[in-house]
C-alpha cells in the first residue's frame, strides 16, 4: 500500500499509526522513523514531535477543546514510544 502512495516507510507506519492504529510494541512507528534512526536524531525528532503535539501548543493555537483529548492520548502514545525506544537502546 506504501507504495502505491510513494512513501517511506517511516511515513507510512506514521500515517497508518495516526489514523488506522498500530501495534503499540514498536515504538519507531509510533515516532514515524526508521529503527536505526541515531540516538541523537532520533531525541531531535522525538523533540519535535513534542513542540507539535503538545496540549499546551494546541490551547496556543486555538484548537477545540474537544480535540484536545486526541493530542493528549498522542503525547502519552509519543512519551511511551520514546521511553521505550530509549530503554531498548540503553540496554543494547
């Protein structure tokens, strides 16, 4: 199907995580990267996807409050992949 849309296939684990779910065990999804993403672009885009996600952001850009229960499960969804990608790394 990735290809019919021409993505990646970080892209389209994000697109399909966003909007059809996914299975919660890999994390790289989750973020919308690749698995042998480095450490440090990988706490880069993690980063990002904080300062776009982020409750707080969406009250600042005027987001309906009942949108607002979506970006909070997507923070948690992107805190907990991060945690777990960085506690899978820490272990290697």
């Amino acid at each position: 199907a990735k290809d019919a849309f021409q993505m990646s296939d970080a892209c389209f684990r994000r697109v399909k995580a966003a909007h059809v779910g996914l299975d919660d065990d890999d994390p790289y999804a989750v973020l919308g990267v690749d698995p042998d993403i480095e450490t440090d672009v990988l706490k880069t885009t993690y980063r990002e996807l904080v300062k776009q996600h982020h409750p707080d952001v969406m009250i600042a850009r005027g987001v309906p409050a009942e949108l607002l229960s979506i970006a909070e499960h997507r923070m948690a969804a992107i805190n907990t992949a991060y945690e777990k990608a960085m506690s899978e790394r820490s272990a290697a």
